[in-house]
C-alpha cells in the first residue's frame, strides 16, 4: 500500500478501492471474459464454436443483470433511511424535551450564539422531607428563656409531628444571573417564602450581588438551612437574639478577595423586618449586615474558618407577652445592635471525610438595645427608658467514626447580662439567670439523601426547671440538590 508524505492514501490506494465498487469488478469479468474468448476464436479459427460463445454471453448478461439489481436495491435502501433521518430530525425540531437544568456550558454556547438545548432552562427542584417524634417532660407551651425580652418560645410538639419541610427551584437565568426560591411548609400547614432572590454570576473580580430575600451572612449558622443543621434545633443564642434565623429582604454584596489566603467580605443592607427588628413602614434601608471571614488549610488534613459580623437594626413597638406577669403585653422601640463571632474547624484524614471526620465549631453573641419600652401596652400604658447588653454563645462537636455514623455534643449558653428598665423596673422582675442547655445526637444517614436522627436535650433555659427532652427526626431529599457550604 502507498502512502502520500502527508499521511493520507496515495493513489495506488485510491486505485485499489475503486476496483473493489461493484461496477468494476462487474468491468473486469467482461474484460476477462474478452480474453478468454480471444484463444478460443484463435485456436479455432473460423470453426469457432457457435454454442460456446453463446453460452459465454448469456452468462455475462446474467452476471450484468444481477450487479445491477443489487446496486439498485442497495441505493433504494439508501434513500430510504435518509428519509426517515430527515423526518425525525424535523419531529425532533418540532417537539421541545425535558432536559436537565442548564450548565455554564449551555449558557456559553447561548451567549455565543451557537445551538442550544430546547429544554435548557428548565429548573433544577429539590424536596426535603422531615418529621419529628418529640418526648418533652414538660409542656412546651410554657417554655421561656429566663431574662430576656422577647423570652421566646419553643416550637417543639409532644408526639408525632411533621417537622419543617423544603421545595426548592433554582436554575441559571442567563449567563449573567443565577434565581432560586425555597418554600417553607410548616407543620401548621403554612407555606412561605424562605428564601426568594436572584444573583449575579459574570462579575469581575470575586464579586457577586445578591438581591431578593435571603438568609443573612451573619455568624456561620444563619445562612445554612436548617436541614443541614447538626443537631435538630438551632443553638439558644439564635432563638434569642436571632428569632432562630435572620432573614434579609434587600441587597447583599459579598467579594472574595484575589489573595491565596481566603478572604471574603459581606455587605447587606435590608428592610429590618425581621426580629430583632421589625415593620416600621418607612422608606429606605431598615438593618445593616457587615461581615468578615477568612479561612485556610492546615496541611493535609485539617481546615478553617473564622469570621466577625454586626447587624444593626431598628424596632417600633415590638410587642412581647411576658407569662410571668399574666401575659401582659409589653412594647419596645428603639436601635439593636449585634455582634457575632464564629469558628469552625474539620479534620479529615488526608482531607477524605467519607469514612471519618471531626467538626467543631462555635458562636458568640452579644446584643446592646436601647430606647424606651411601654410596660402593659393595653392597660396602664406606662412608658419608660431601656437599655441591655447581654450575650450568649455554644460550642459543639461532631465525630463521624465510621462511614454514615455520626455522633455529636453541644453546650449552649445565655448570659442575661444587665438590663435597665429605667421608670419601670418595679413593673418586671430581674435576674441574672443563665439559661443553659446541653444536646447530644446521634445519627445515621444510608446516602447523602436520608438521614434518622436521635437527639437527647437537657433544656435548662427556665429559671428553676430542667426539661428532658427526647428527639427522634427523619430527612429526606429528593432530587437535585447542591452542596452544602463550609
């Protein structure tokens, strides 16, 4: 066989493929056939043999006809499935499918103008599915966290309960914006917006912008769902200064900054809404979010991340009812501010957490309030100054020892600190209790999409009374779902 310089088939290679097509070698009998012929006409001369060459044509024409028929089936076949490729290439064009969420690829291609998926912008879904079995030794309506304004309340249910569950949409807009909406449905058969925002995702530099409401970047906790929480309720800190989680409706802007150690800063500005704040019906900006985390490894097997953050926001006669002084209703007006530290820490060996790890983390609060507040808002309305500074923390740890098994303990802390009821201290009673709480969980997840959890609580957060408490929580997930962060 020949080749050319280049690499490709030289002509003798052309030459010998075209000797195989069915037209030459159908050439090459008839020319052997001449040859043959040729001695025979020789050899007899004039007395060439009648029959013979007639039986010689008769087979050539046969051969022909033969060649032929099959060239002229093979090309019918041909044109046939051409057909049918043609058709279902138009019914295809002509019926969208359902296709999976759309990438960073199919969204390039988009902006590229190349041919995109029909389905491409279908949203990627994801379902949470939680209950609950609780045993409380006392009864959770009477449940308060000693000295503090509001004192709180407890969630939690004796028996069977369905906890908190998720629905989530989230998908790619375009190249430049990524939207997702959480709903909440609640075991009181409420359904609420969770968390409903857009996000940029092409700006230079690190840079993203959030818009919409969203959990708040302050502290570590806070901007997880809860399904992803370690233990099944949140820390008392939370439930104390936090309302259990602060939501943001406004913008956020977070950078992560060009340096080879991890640096990321936060900026939100919101409506203030939400507890420790409240609706006070004016225009602009009603709370501030500023945040601060770096992070990094530690060799092979062990990372970090740290951070310090301060919300400030407003409030106009929230209302609390202290069940102390007969559910007497009370009003608070004023500024809050809050100061958050956090830490987290993982161990893995060499950084593979599938068989075992270790977690520990912890927060600490601190809340300044001050204004006035209006004691027994609908009876003797009795107003005066108001200030406090109190703070709270936990710190917990939680050790996978084997592939799927986890086991954790968690020691949270409230200090009430010092509060000023100005004119109306004789109208509430003050303490310096502490209110305290230690958890231990176990749990056992088959894949990364269940888990059954079992959690033990020792609730001491009323003054005077121990609460042991028995948690047996299911969750599920079903579909697409991202990763979880840090």
């Amino acid at each position: 066989m020949s080749h050319s310089p280049s690499g490709q088939e030289g002509p003798g290679v052309r030459h010998t493929a075209r000797l195989r097509h069915p037209r030459f070698k159908l050439l090459a009998l008839l020319m052997a056939a001449g040859g043959l012929i040729s001695p025979v006409a020789h050899a007899g001369g004039a007395a060439t043999d009648n029959a013979t060459l007639t039986e010689l044509r008769k087979q050539i024409d046969d051969m022909r006809q033969q060649y032929e028929a099959r060239l002229k089936d093979l090309e019918g076949k041909l044109t046939q499935l051409q057909q049918q490729q043609a058709a279902t290439n138009a019914q295809a064009a002509a019926t969208p499918a359902s296709p999976p969420a759309p990438t960073s690829e199919s969204t390039a291609s988009n902006a590229t103008g190349a041919p995109a998926s029909d389905n491409s912008f279908n949203p990627s879904v994801a379902v949470i599915l939680s209950g609950m079995y609780a045993s409380l030794s006392k009864d959770p309506n009477t449940w308060k966290l000693s000295g503090f304004v509001p004192s709180g309340s407890d969630t939690s249910k004796r028996g069977f309960d369905l906890s908190e569950s998720e629905l989530s949409l989230s998908a790619n807009i375009d190249p430049w914006f990524y939207g997702a909406l959480t709903l909440s449905v609640s075991p009181d058969d409420t359904i609420s917006a969770e968390e409903a925002f857009v996000q940029t995702t092409a700006l230079p530099e690190g840079l993203k912008i959030k818009a919409g409401r969203f959990f708040s970047g302050l502290g570590y906790l806070n901007e997880q769902h809860s399904h992803t929480w370690d233990f099944v309720d949140a820390p008392l800190a939370y439930q104390a200064f936090l309302g259990g989680q602060y939501k943001q409706e406004g913008l956020q802007a977070k950078w992560l900054l060009p340096t080879d150690q991890f640096i990321e800063l936060t900026a939100e500005l919101g409506s203030g809404r939400s507890f420790p704040g409240n609706d006070r019906n004016r225009n602009g900006a009603g709370s501030t979010v500023l945040a601060a985390h770096t992070g990094g490894d530690v060799g092979d097997n062990n990372s970090w991340r740290a951070g310090i953050s301060w919300l400030r926001t407003e409030a106009s006669n929230r209302t609390w009812e202290d069940a102390q002084q007969s559910a007497i209703t009370n009003a608070f007006t004023g500024q809050s501010r809050i100061w958050a530290l956090d830490g987290v820490w993982k161990w893995a060996p060499n950084g593979n957490a599938t068989l075992t790890n270790f977690k520990l983390q912890g927060e600490y609060f601190r809340r300044v309030e001050s204004g006035d507040v209006v004691y027994d808002t609908t009876g003797v309305a009795s107003p005066g100054a108001y200030r406090s500074a109190q703070s709270g923390w936990y710190l917990q740890g939680i050790y996978q020892f084997t592939r799927g098994w986890r086991v954790g303990l968690r020691h949270d802390q409230l200090d009430s600190g010092s509060v000023d009821y100005g004119n109306n201290a004789i109208n509430f009673i003050a303490t310096d209790y502490k209110p305290q709480r230690d958890s231990v969980m176990l749990d056992w997840s088959l894949s990364e999409f269940s888990r059954i959890r079992l959690q033990l609580n020792n609730d001491r957060s009323r003054e005077g009374v121990s609460d042991r408490q028995l948690f047996l929580q299911y969750q599920m997930s079903l579909g697409a779902h991202g990763a979880h962060s840090y």
